[in-house]
C-alpha cells in the first residue's frame, strides 16, 4: 500500500478530520498566550496534533494564518451587543465595555507586525474601522449630537482600557465603562436620553 493510500484510508481521515480548525484553535490559543513572534511553526504543528506537511496544505504559512486567525476572531463585531434587541441603544454602547479579552489580538498583532501593508495589519485596522463605526452607529440610535466623535472616543476608551489592562495586570475596563458613562451622557442630549423610570411628563 502507498503513502497516498493510506493517508485516504479510514484511519488517515479520522486522524486528518478537523485539521484545519485545530491548526486554527492552537494558533489563537499559542498566538494569545505567548504571542505571535514567540511562535513556531513547529510548535504550533505539535500543539494542533498534525505534521508540519498537513499544516502547510492547509495554510501557505505563518503570515496567512494569522490573518485568517484574526478573520475568524470577530467578523461580525460583536453582534451579540450590537445587534441586540433586549438592549437600549445607550445600554449596547456600555455593554460593549463588559465583554473585553485579555489583550485585544488585533492591538497585538499590530504591534508584532512592523509592515503596515502585512495582510493581517490591514485585516486589523479595518477592524478597528469597523468598531468605531458600529459605536458610531448606536450612538446615532442614542440620539448623539455628534455620533462619529463619541464612536472614536468608545473606541479609543476601549482599545486603551484592553492594553493598560495587560500592561498592569489588572482589570481596568470598570473604570473604562465609567469614564464611557460620563462620555455618553454628554454627548446625548437630556431630551434624548429615556425618562427616569416613574417621572411624569409636565
């Protein structure tokens, strides 16, 4: 029996079942844990559990994988906030500030990466784009006077709270969320923002 044989027998695509997200999985787990220059590709083959052949059928090498790293991590920006309809617009642009990672990847990736036009580089700052312009958005919803002004101050507020978070090692994104309160009251006029709960109107 041939090498090509047995890799398409039953024990060859039970073994090569998955390979692809597990190269995937160790690769944001590795590339968040350690970083991504601190990585090899040796090391991310043995954590995934496939050969450095399987790992390279997959992904052309270590600079595609990042980038589809970064593709999978947040497509949608935070849908499950953004598009939420249990949530007033004001309390989708606070609850943003509840769900935060360790040290936000694309932060990460753009300052392991020095080449401004490196595929995952450019995958980052669209997605950076993309935040500020969904805050943006909701801020609108809110009734913001300016809302592309109080999105890139979110957005700021929030990619800043992630790096001193990991710079100090410590939780950073309460004091983040009040200083978002105080941003968001003042951008949204009083005759925007809902009544208090039991006032009347005169």
């Amino acid at each position: 029996m041939t090498e090509t044989e047995l890799e398409k027998g039953p024990r060859g695509l039970r073994r090569g079942r998955g390979a692809r997200e597990r190269i995937l999985s160790a690769s944001q787990q590795l590339f968040r844990d350690q970083g991504i220059n601190g990585t090899g590709m040796d090391q991310l083959s043995a954590v995934a559990g496939v050969s450095k052949r399987t790992l390279y059928q997959h992904f052309t090498g270590k600079d595609e994988l990042i980038a589809e790293c970064l593709r999978r991590f947040d497509p949608e920006i935070l849908p499950e906030v953004f598009e939420s309809t249990d949530l007033t617009p004001r309390e989708r642009l606070l609850a943003v500030f509840d769900i935060h990672a360790p040290l936000c990847p694309f932060i990460a990736a753009a300052v392991e990466i020095p080449d401004p036009g490196h595929e995952a580089r450019v995958y980052a700052r669209n997605y950076k784009e993309g935040f500020a312009a969904r805050f943006a958005d909701t801020a609108r919803e809110a009734g913001a006077t300016n809302p592309e002004q109080l999105g890139e101050q979110l957005a700021l507020l929030l990619d800043g709270a992630s790096a001193r978070s990991r710079v100090l090692n410590a939780d950073i994104f309460a004091t983040a969320a009040a200083i978002a309160v105080v941003l968001i009251d003042n951008a949204i006029p009083t005759a925007a923002a809902p009544a208090p709960a039991g006032a009347t109107l005169s």
